[in-house]
C-alpha cells in the first residue's frame, strides 16, 4: 500500500465523524439563553461521562496492543516495510491523543456546571460549543485510530499470510 492510500481512509474517516458532528451541532441550533446551555450542557455531560470512559479505555488498550503489536514483529521471521512501523506510530499517537482528550472531556464533564452563579451570559453557549467540539474531536480521532489500525492489521496478514488469498 502506498503512502497516499494509508492516509485516504484515516483522513476520511475524520472528516466523516467531524462532519457529522457538525450537521448534529447545526441541527441543535442556537443556544438562546443561559437556562437552555444548562440543560443542553446536563445532555451532554451524561452521554459524555460514558462516550469519554469509553473512548479513554479503548485508546488505552490500544496503545498497550501496539506495545503487543511491536514485540510480535520483532519476533516474526518475516521482515516488515518502515510503512507497517510507521501505521503503528501513527496508532500510538492517535491513541495518545485521544485518551488526553479524553481526560479533558471526563474532567469538564465532571465540573458542576450549572451550579456556577454570576457567569456571563455568553459563557454557557461557549462552554457548551467547545464540550460538543471536543466530544466530536475525540469520537474522530478514535474512528481514524480504529481505521488504522484495520488497515495495520490488514497490511500485516497480507504480508505473512502464504498466497494471494487475502
């Protein structure tokens, strides 16, 4: 696989998530009022608090196969490309850059949001704006890890496998 085809997917995959992200965002509408962000931000705390510990464990589990991934490499007979190491850092970068994500997105969903008094009135729908952008972030960065590490996989059957039957 060339090096334009190893990044067609990932990159598609991305800008799938994040363009459906932004057609749900668009779809919500504008944020009129500080009581409306409230109940939009309690939404989108509860559904974020599961997507993010999910999201978190999934991107560290991959990251602790990639450790997997490398040492089996090593110990095959077969000798890999520098393109099936790279896929593997890109993993483990994705990967990283996901769960900080993440841990960003559990640590403001975790803050009492509406229990905050005498906050401007603009700062809910910004709050709310950049929770629903991280949350769309992190989703896409995680379907573009996943794509990855499809096609690592792929890359590593085909080339281990005998024959041509993958």
């Amino acid at each position: 696989m060339n090096n334009k085809h190893t990044l067609l997917w990932p990159v598609l995959a991305f800008s799938t998530f994040c363009l459906i992200g932004l057609g749900a965002r668009e779809a919500i509408g504008t944020v009129y009022g500080a009581a409306e962000a409230r109940d939009l931000l309690e939404a989108l705390s509860r559904a974020g608090l599961y997507l993010g510990s999910a999201i978190a464990t999934a991107s560290a589990t991959t990251l602790a196969l990639m450790l997997t991934l490398i040492g089996m490499l090593r110990r095959i007979d077969t000798e890999f490309d520098q393109q099936t190491y790279k896929q593997v850092t890109r993993i483990a970068v994705l990967s990283t850059a996901t769960l900080m994500i993440s841990f960003l997105v559990l640590l403001a969903f975790t803050l009492p949001i509406g229990e905050f008094e005498n906050l401007p009135s603009g700062w809910y729908n910004y709050l709310y704006t950049a929770l629903f952008a991280l949350t769309v972030a992190m989703v896409a960065l995680a379907a573009t890890s996943v794509t990855i590490v499809f096609m690592t996989i792929h890359s590593i059957v085909t080339h281990i496998t005998p024959g041509d039957d993958v």
